[in-house]
C-alpha cells in the first residue's frame, strides 16, 4: 500500500524527484512526518473547497488523507478515515463508477 509522492520514489521511478510513490509503512513509522503529511493534505483541501469549488483535484486528495490516516491507525479505518472517505463519496455523488469512489467504498467497507 502506498500514499502521496516522495522524494526517491519506488522501482522503476525512483529517479528523477518526485516522481515515485512513498510506502505508508514509512510513514506510519515515523508519525511526526505522516502527521505533517497528513495536515499539508488537509490544508491543500481546505484551499481547494474554498478557491476553486468545482475542482475535480478534491477527490483524490480526500482519498489519500483518508488513507494517510488508515495507515497511521495501523491498516485500521478510524474515525478520521472514514470522515475523509465519506467526503469521497460525497464529492462523487453523480459518479458511482470513479475509481476513487469505488475504493473509498471498498475501505469502508473494513477491506484493506
């Protein structure tokens, strides 16, 4: 499982910058860093509710903190988790077959 772009990436991405993804094992080891991770996301979505209200970029950046906080809770869905999916399915209430719909629905239904 993995959540948010890192600085060395994975595989075949691991060069340049950026471009790979960074496991949230490594992050739910290291709590300081998910918890900063975790509140940039949150900031990001509160700018994009407020500026730019019809952005599509909203989805998935509810899903990953929804997934920042299901990795920092140990692969368990939290309250926090589910606040964040749920937001998911309201931002895609027109769309039932989007992938980030359909995976936040998946989450809560306790599947890992």
């Amino acid at each position: 499982m993995y959540y948010g772009w890192g600085r060395e990436g994975s595989g075949t991405y691991s060069r340049p910058e950026g471009y790979g993804f960074t496991y949230c094992l490594y992050y739910s080891k290291n709590r300081g860093l998910a918890a900063s991770y975790i509140g940039k996301l949150e900031g990001v979505l509160s700018r994009l509710e407020k500026e730019y209200p019809e952005s599509h970029y909203a989805v998935p950046v509810a899903y990953l903190i929804g997934q920042a906080y299901w990795a920092l809770a140990g692969g368990k869905v939290d309250e926090n988790a589910k606040l964040y999916w749920n937001k998911v399915l309201t931002l895609t209430a027109e769309d039932s077959t989007g992938d980030y719909r359909q995976l936040a629905e998946w989450r809560l239904r306790g599947n890992n």
